[in-house]
C-alpha cells in the first residue's frame, strides 16, 4: 500500500528529473555563504525541552490549517513564546509552503531554521543552503541507504545541520550507520496516519545519550510534551497545533515550560 510519504516523495522525483542546474556551480555558491546559526548547537544547549515551532500552511491529511499565515509575524511570536528554532515548510504542492516563507521568517527572527522538505537530490540539500535554511531534513524511509550517507556527507560540507527523521528501530539503526547526530523520531504511522506515542518512547529508548532527539507530530500540547520529555526526548517539533493556536506566543510558552 502506498503512503502519503510514497506519494510525496515521488512527486519530488518526478521534479528531479526536471532540475538541470549544474550541481558544481549550485555547491560553489554554497561554500561561499556565511555561517549558520547553529541548529544543534541550539537544541543541545537548552536547559529545557527545546521547542521547534513549525511554520505550516496545510498539510495533506488536515488540509488548510493557516493557509494565509504571514510568515515574518509567525515566527516572530514563536521567538517571543521562546521557541528554540523554528522549522519552516518549504513544500509547495502538498504544503502550501515555499523558499520565501523560509527566508521571510528567518529574515524576522535571529532563530536556527530547519528547511522542512523531502530532499531527494544532491540539489535539495544544496538549495536549502542557498535558500537560507540551517539545517537540512533527511527522512530514512525516503532514501536509500547510498543516498542517505551522500547526502548526509553533503549537507556537512557545506555547513548545514542534518535532522535525520526516523520511524522505527530499523530506521533509527540506519541513520547511526552514517553518523547521524540529531534524529527526530515521527510518531505518526506512515501507513494509517495516526499518532503512536508507544513508539516514539520505544525508539527513544535505543538513541544514544551523545544524539539530540526530537519528537516529532501529535504533539497536541503540555501533557503531550512533559510524556515525551519523561521518555527522553530533548527537543519536540510541533506545528498544527500552533499554527492554529489563538496565542502562539503563550502556546510555545506552554511546552517550553516542560523541565
């Protein structure tokens, strides 16, 4: 049965094939960018459960969630409400998102951005540097494992953080075997879309103490984010439900508040 992931990911193939901008000229450019903030860093610091506040238009199983959203406001609130980085979807067809919401929000806050995407080329990963991203997202079940390390290798080089997105113990095995050192754990099943916290705290279980862990999806507010804290967790990315909260500002508030 194909998932939404299946169907996502092909998509974002099918625009590959069509990409035929040299990948010399694109990684050039790249190595000429400043520094970046420092996602890990970020995450790894904080004394607190870190927060990673999402910036995200609709997503394909909730449909509009904030479809008209300013960007540049919403991040903003979100480094008010103390949010420790912002993820940014940049997704067009699915998401509604694009590279200038990224750069719009990044522009309007001093936070680390993580480019939210289904990168499945050596120019996904480039064009989240140049677009202005500080981190890069790989999710193992999207890749094969060649793909995996190459463009994990890529992403170092010039100067990216790699979130590396895991689903299962199995999936978690293979983003060690290339080095991964901030793995966020999906909690929603990829086939019947629901959330699976048993899972999350499974796989929690088996990620090493010098790994930054993330939870991501389902997190629905405090009680969500103090069970996954309980299991582990060091961070939690979370987005419907602040992009559709009243006060972002006093819902980042609310998980950054977990011990």
């Amino acid at each position: 049965m194909a998932t939404y992931l299946d169907r996502i990911v092909a998509h974002h193939r099918e625009l590959v094939e069509l990409d035929t901008r040299p990948v010399q000229a694109l990684l050039d450019a790249a190595h000429k960018l400043s520094p970046t903030r420092g996602f890990r860093a970020a995450l790894a610091a904080s004394e607190h459960l870190a927060v990673i506040a999402e910036i995200k238009r609709r997503s394909p199983s909730k449909g509009d969630l904030h479809i008209d959203l300013d960007p540049a406001v919403l991040a903003g609130e979100y480094e008010r409400g103390g949010a420790t980085c912002l993820s940014v979807l940049t997704d067009e067809h699915y998401f509604g998102g694009s590279a200038a919401d990224l750069h719009a929000a990044r522009q309007a806050c001093a936070l680390p951005v993580l480019r939210k995407d289904f990168t499945v080329s050596e120019r996904d990963v480039l064009d989240a540097r140049l677009i202005g991203a500080d981190c890069v997202l790989l999710i193992v079940s999207a890749l094969d494992q060649t793909e995996l390390a190459a463009f994990y290798s890529l992403a170092l080089d010039v100067g990216l953080d790699v979130l590396v997105e895991v689903h299962d113990e199995g999936e978690l095995d293979r983003a060690l075997a290339v080095g991964a050192t901030l793995i966020g754990v999906n909690q929603r099943d990829l086939v019947t879309f629901q959330v699976d916290q048993d899972r999350a705290q499974r796989v929690a279980a088996r990620i090493p103490s010098s790994v930054v862990s993330v939870a991501e999806s389902g997190v629905r507010g405090h009680a969500d984010a103090v069970a996954l804290r309980s299991a582990g967790y060091q961070a939690v990315l979370v987005g419907e439900s602040l992009v559709t909260a009243g006060d972002p500002v006093a819902a980042v508030a609310e998980l950054k508040s977990v011990r």
